[in-house]
C-alpha cells in the first residue's frame, strides 16, 4: 500500500538559479518524481505553482510580443 502523498515545497539552486521557475519545476520534475516513487509514496505528480505558471505566461506573451 502506497503511503500518504505529501505536500512539498521544493527550492531549486545550482545551474539552473537564473531561469524562470517554471523552467527550474519542469527541469526536475522527473527526478523528484522518481525520487518519492522509491521513498515508497507511489506515483507522485510534481507541478509547478500558480505564480511560476504566471510568470513562465507573462514572459512569453513579451517574447512574442518583441518577436
């Protein structure tokens, strides 16, 4: 039996720290998924939050606005 999924906040820092967040998220996303997998919680889905979702938005809309 798979246990409880927790809820975790997770900082990244090293060689990613100057792209946007939303890009950090999804760069380990499958690292940390696979991370709790063998810690025993199951099938854990890693999602950015909604302030890395609105930033990640607001700088493509400017990227296809001065493209």
């Amino acid at each position: 039996m798979a246990r409880k999924q927790p809820t975790v906040h997770v900082e990244v820092v090293g060689s990613v720290r100057d792209r946007p967040m939303y890009e950090r998220v999804m760069h380990w996303k499958p690292h940390i998924e696979r991370i709790y997998e063998a810690l025993g919680y199951g099938k854990v889905e890693v999602q950015p939050t909604q302030s890395a979702i609105d930033e990640w938005e607001e700088l493509n809309k400017k990227e296809q606005i001065g493209a």
